[in-house]
C-alpha cells in the first residue's frame, strides 16, 4: 500500500484552493464558472490515469477504472462549495479519491471496477436541494418540486441545469450508474467541534443523523404597539418564541439537536405586534424512535404555543431524511483502519448530511472523519491540521483496500 501518498492528496487540495478559493474563501457554487473550474482540476487531476471520465444525466462527474469483473467498488464526494465556504468541504474526498485511482491503476487491471464520483451539487446552495446529485442516482428526487426551485436571482433551477446539459426529465437515468456498485467509501472532515475536544485526528462514521425539516407558521393579530394591552394581544411571535425554546428542551431530553434557524414577522415594523410569525424548524437524531419522538412532541409544543398566545398554527413540510445506520462489515474495515492509523476506537454519527446519507439507502457504505480546528465549516476559517488530513486519507485508503477485498470476494 505504499503507492498512496496522503502527502499528495494535501498538496492537491491546497492546488484547488489557489484556483477556486482567496481570502473570502471558497468559490465553488454548483452551477457556476467557478464550479467548472474545479471540475476542470479534477479532470486534469486524472488525465494521466487509465480511466473512463463522464458526465451522468445528473451532471455528476464519474472516473472509472475498469476492473476484471463490473462489480464496482465506489468512492467519492463533492467539489461544490456553499458561497465563501471552506477548502476542506467535499473536496478531501474527490481529491483523497483521486489519489486512491493512482495508487490502484499503478498495480495493473484490479479485480473489480473501482469508480470515482463528484456529485454535483452536494450544498444545495443555490438552489436549496441538498444531495441533487447523488438523490438522481438513488432515485429520490421530486421532480415537480425540482421545477419550482429558483435561485435569489429568481433563476429556475431546470433553465440553470439546460445549460449545464442536464435535462430534469431525464433524470432517472443517473440511476443506471449505481447498478453494479457493491460499496461506497467516503472520508470528510468532521465540520464539528468533537474530535478536536477529544485530541483525536480521524474517527469511524458510524451513520449519518435522520432529519425533519419544516416551516411553521403563527398566525395572531396585527395591532399597534402602543396601544393594545398585553393581556389583549395575540402576538404571533411570542407564540413561535415559546415554541423555539420548547423544541431547545425536546432536543436535549433526547440526546439530539434542535434548531429554530429562520424567522419573519409581519407586518414587520416596530410599531406593530407580529400578526403572522414564521419560523423554521430543523430537527435531526441517529435513532429513528427517538426523532419520531422528538417530531411528535414538536407537534404538541407548537399547539400549546399557539393556543397559549391566541394564535393559529400551520406546518409546511421542507425536507426528510430517515437515519442512515453503515454497514457492518464496512464499520469493522473503517474500525480497524482508524486503530492502525491512530490507534483508538472512537466513532461518530454524523449531523451533517452527505451524499452517503443517499447512498446508504441501496448500498453497504461506511465514511471515515477528519477533525475541524474549532469545529468550524461552511466558511473561509474552515481548517485542519495537515498531518490529520494525511491520517484521514490513510485511513481511508485502508479502508478502500478492504472494501475491494470483500467485493472481490463476493461478501458484499
């Protein structure tokens, strides 16, 4: 395993962040010049390899090293970046990928396909629709809504995709590439503050959180500030504010996370009281039980708070991904890779989404963590030290190495 080189996956992440990053950070929005621009890198990154590079009807970029059989081991990640985010972000495991095609292609024909995926459009930045890319392929996407979608321009999303040659009605054809893939392996920073705490460079990812995304909406009485007794009052957003610490509590009683992330008053002026409030919700778990649990009593807080104020309550449904448990002979390879490269047995679940979360609905997947100085991510103070980079491509690789082995071997 000597030919894998973490130094060289360092050195290509800090080459894409000189052409698509500065001092505002990254510049990789999917479905911009910019994002081109590291797709470009990311080809030129292989064009000395033995591979078969294209593009899917999802416009996620493939690089594909045939092997003796079509079994296909599959790894990657995403190259686009939220706006001003981190070099980090997606990018440690396109380019930790490429390395893996290099060290593969230099021992000959392997003897199974290993394959290399930027999805597009990871972040949902633009658009608002995380995971498009890797969804295409498991077949999760709404149409109907993908068609409403637009940017803060008032772009369309389908008239943005046409120019990128991705036609939405075509879509499910992306599904085709997943047929002969037995595992997918990914490695990412943590994007959150444990590792770090802990002293640790890299962990086993044991899953990736369920979430249940929604938008509320209070409705009270507009009426003047000055002159409507308190007593009187039936102020929407005391109703959401009582909601937002309800759900804070609901989030701690059950080990998970809670967030109010948005929220608008109308009229919208100081001299009124709120007449309609709406807030956002954004709630995730590991434990299916448990978000249900969370969601139901959301639920009832979000009735108590309305009745309490004197307002009505109206949920809007925006997203929802189940839990994403790995699989376990994936888990066992990551476990041991960890303890070979820094010795210890520590795992996470991940509270972010990525696009094993997609993935892992079909196909036996594990992802191995890096840690983030401050646990900071999604913006240009996003780091980590480069010998945890190095150990997290590592670890990686190893465990890449045993995923092969037990394809190959017809165990998964």
């Amino acid at each position: 395993m000597t030919a894998y080189d973490p130094a060289r996956v360092v050195a290509d992440l800090r080459e894409l962040a000189h052409r698509t990053g500065g001092p505002e950070g990254s510049r990789r929005l999917a479905w911009t010049p910019d994002w081109l621009q590291a797709r470009a890198f990311f080809r030129e990154s292989l064009a000395t390899l033995p591979v078969e590079i294209d593009e899917d009807e999802a416009g996620n970029l493939w690089a594909v090293l045939r092997g003796e059989r079509p079994d296909t081991l599959l790894v990657g990640s995403h190259l686009d970046s939220v706006p001003k985010g981190g070099w980090l972000d997606g990018a440690l495991g396109v380019m930790a990928g490429v390395e893996l095609l290099r060290a593969i292609a230099a021992e000959g024909t392997p003897p199974i396909t290993v394959a290399l995926v930027d999805w597009a459009d990871e972040e949902g930045a633009r658009f608002s629709r995380s995971l498009f890319g890797s969804a295409a392929c498991m077949g999760t996407l709404d149409i109907e809504v993908l068609r409403g979608l637009t940017d803060k321009e008032g772009a369309k999303l389908p008239e943005i995709l046409a120019q990128h040659g991705v036609d939405i009605d075509n879509l499910d054809g992306a599904r085709t590439r997943m047929a002969d893939v037995k595992a997918y392996v990914e490695v990412h920073i943590e994007q959150g503050p444990i590792l770090e705490e802990k002293g640790l460079g890299i962990c086993t990812v044991t899953g990736t959180k369920g979430i249940e995304r929604e938008r509320l909406i209070f409705r009270g009485q507009a009426a003047h500030a000055g002159t409507m007794p308190m007593e009187m009052r039936r102020d929407s957003f005391r109703a959401a504010a009582r909601f937002a610490l309800a759900i804070a509590e609901i989030g701690e009683r059950h080990a998970g996370v809670t967030t109010v992330g948005h929220a608008q008053c109308w009229p919208g002026v100081v001299t009124a009281v709120a007449g309609e409030t709406r807030i956002t919700m954004d709630m995730r778990h590991i434990d299916a039980a448990a978000l249900q649990a969370m969601f139901d009593e959301a639920h009832e807080a979000a009735a108590a708070a309305a009745e309490a104020e004197g307002c009505t309550i109206e949920w809007e449904h925006i997203f929802r991904i189940p839990p994403m448990p790995f699989h376990p002979k994936l888990l066992d390879a990551a476990r041991r890779a960890v303890r070979e490269v820094e010795g210890h047995d520590v795992e996470l679940p991940s509270g972010a989404l990525h696009d094993a979360s997609e993935v892992a609905r079909e196909i036996p997947t594990v992802m191995i963590f890096s840690s983030s100085i401050a646990g900071l991510s999604h913006t240009k103070e996003e780091d980590t030290p480069d010998e945890h980079l190095q150990m997290a491509a590592d670890a990686f690789h190893r465990t890449c190495r045993s995923a092969l082995a037990l394809v190959a071997a017809g165990e998964l």
